[in-house]
C-alpha cells in the first residue's frame, strides 16, 4: 500500500508488487500531459473542466463526469461532510471535484478526502493531477486493493469513520466493499454512500441489498453514462441511519 497526501511517513509502506505496466500509449497518460501542458497549476476548476472536454471530444474517459457531477455536488451540499472516501481513484477527477467543493463550496475547515486505488499506473496519475491542482494537501490517494485496505484504513490515515462516501470503482465488488464499510465501522449516523454506474454497467446485487437495509434510506437519480447522450445509467444516494 502507498499513499500520497497528507500521510505522515511513518505510515509510508508498500505491498504492491506488480511491475508498472508501459504507459506512453495509454489515454490516461496523454491526459496528465495534456494538463500539465495546458492547465495553469492550481487551479482545480479548470483541471476538471479540462478533464471533461478530454473526455467528450479526444476519448472516452471512466470518470464520473460533468453531467453526473452534478448529482454528486448536490449530495455533498445536503450532507456538508468534512471526511469523504472514495473507492477508486482513477485519474483523481472525483477526488478533486469533492476536494474543491468541500474547500472552496462548503468552505469546511480542514476536509479530508481519502480515495484508494488499486491501479499502479493510476494512481500515479491521479496523485500528479491531484498535485497539479493544488490539493495534496486535502487529498490522499492510497493504491492498494480495497479488500486490503478498508480493514486498516480508519487507523491509517486517522479517521474512525466517514461522512460521506463515494463508490465508483469495479462494479462486481460495490457490494463486497459497501459489506466491509458496514463491518469495520466505517460509517455513522447520517453518513451518505453515493454508487456511480449502478444501471451501466451496472450493480444490481449491490441495489438489491441497500435498497432493502433497515438502516439506509436511498434515492437513485437517472442521468446518463459519462460523456455519452445516449446510454442510460445513474447514480444511487443512500444514507446511513444506526438506528
């Protein structure tokens, strides 16, 4: 496990073994280029507005995206968190887009977004992003496998339990992870869980089970998958209740 961030490094270790796979052709690659040619540096809007234009117009991205962001900012603006985790980082754009509204939006004092990835490759893109934007101080980006970390992250970075969480990472294993945030305690009362592409690809197990939990109230938003017009998808707001 790696971290980047705010992580003090006594805490600093490493379990990855797999070796960094060639990325001078990947699309992830050209857009850290892209950014970091074109994108003044902190300024995180903007890192997310070029983000989005990369995305509709040079090639398809699996961030969460413009459109369904909005649904996310909304989420976070009913909740007003000061901790968010998010399960897969990819190229940082949701760590930023929580991260700018928490600081700059909701203007809360010292907010704290930890997101883990399990790719190498990614996560070293994410946290150059995340640099570029001028906010590795807020967020830290943890690669490891989220069925590693989840058991030891509250004792890792700090943070017993989360206000809100954001889940966006392989859909075979939302309900797994949202399992294992129940078990280690890793929500309390009012904490919001937010699940991208729950209709495409879809999570139909991970629905099943939330929208059926005694203790979570849930709202599912239609909107369309990232930087497409046409195929159908949505995101599925639940909160957390102890009682």
């Amino acid at each position: 496990i790696i971290f980047s961030g705010p992580i003090p490094l006594f805490l600093c270790f490493h379990m990855a073994t797999a070796a960094p796979r060639a990325v001078e052709d990947r699309k992830e690659q050209r857009l850290l280029e892209h950014i970091l040619a074109t994108v003044p540096a902190n300024h995180p809007e903007a890192v997310l507005a070029a983000m989005d234009h990369w995305g509709w117009t040079q090639a398809w991205m699996m961030n969460l995206g413009d459109v369904k962001g909005r649904i996310l900012d909304h989420a976070m603006a009913t909740a007003r968190p000061t901790t968010c985790l998010e399960l897969g980082a990819y190229c940082g754009y949701s760590a930023i887009r929580m991260a700018v509204r928490l600081r700059d939006g909701l203007r809360i004092t010292n907010p704290r977004v930890i997101s883990i990835e399990m790719d190498p490759e990614h996560h070293r893109i994410a946290t150059a992003i995340v640099a570029h934007a001028g906010l590795a101080g807020v967020v830290t980006v943890i690669l490891g496998a989220t069925q590693d970390v989840l058991p030891m992250v509250a004792g890792l970075v700090g943070i017993p339990s989360f206000d809100f969480v954001f889940v966006d990472h392989w859909k075979d294993v939302y309900l797994r992870d949202l399992k294992l945030l129940l078990h280690y305690g890793l929500l309390h009362e009012g904490s919001v869980v937010v699940a991208d592409n729950v209709i495409f690809p879809g999570a139909p197990d991970y629905l099943a089970f939330i929208r059926a939990h005694p203790n979570f109230t849930s709202t599912f938003y239609e909107s369309r998958l990232e930087y497409s017009r046409d195929t159908v998808d949505g995101v599925e707001v639940s909160v957390f209740r102890n009682s």
